[in-house]
C-alpha cells in the first residue's frame, strides 16, 4: 500500500506511482520562513524513542510516529502509547491513532479531526 493510499484510503481513482511526483526538499527555500511549530516525523523502534517524541511536543511541535514495528496489542506499545498519552494532556494537547501505523501527537492549541476529509 502506498503512502497516497494510506493518506487517501483505498476508495479514490486508481492511481499509479507515475501520478506523482517525487519532492526534494533541496527545491525550497525555507531560510525566509521562520515557524512556531514544526510537524516532525518519527519511528518508534523502542521505548528509548519517546524522549526526543516528548521533547518536541513538549516544545510546541506535532509529532507523526511510525508504529509500525510494533502490534498495537503489543504490551511496549500500549506503555509507550500510555506515556504519550499523558504528554499530551500534560501539554494541553491532543493524541489519535491512525490506522495501526501512525501515532499523531499535538500540542497545546492544536486538534486532530477524528473525521477524515469528503466524508
């Protein structure tokens, strides 16, 4: 399953890799944009992965976490998402799982829609 399939879900047109085109981000100039917050990407291998994810959220940034190492029954998973969890309350935040795959992790002021887009 492709990463548009996974964003979009499997109801869409088909599509084809050759749909899309492969961005660099050496093509853009971010030396002028200066943000708040950043969106951060992580994967969660182990527990040890949580501190530079409670980090960034404890400095304002949303975090999107690979899960997909781990089975969401998977009792490491469940204490890692359990201290997630916390951090996001801590912080005023909020916290979803999409799929079982990807953790969101936001922080104060930031939701996460629990509806998906066109429906």
């Amino acid at each position: 399953m492709g990463l548009m399939s996974k964003i979009l879900g499997e109801s869409g047109p088909s599509r084809q890799t050759d749909d899309y085109v492969e961005l660099n981000a050496d093509n853009f100039d971010t030396s002028s944009v200066e943000s708040e917050r950043q969106v951060r990407i992580a994967r969660i291998s182990g527990s040890k992965d949580v501190v530079d994810i409670k980090d960034a959220v404890y400095d304002g940034d949303i975090v999107v976490a690979d899960i997909t190492r781990h089975s969401t029954q998977d009792t490491t998973m469940e204490r890692i998402s359990d201290e997630l969890k916390q951090v996001a309350e801590e912080v005023g935040g909020d916290i979803v799982q999409k799929d079982d795959d990807q953790l969101i992790i936001t922080p104060a002021g930031v939701t996460v829609s629990r509806e998906r887009l066109g429906q």
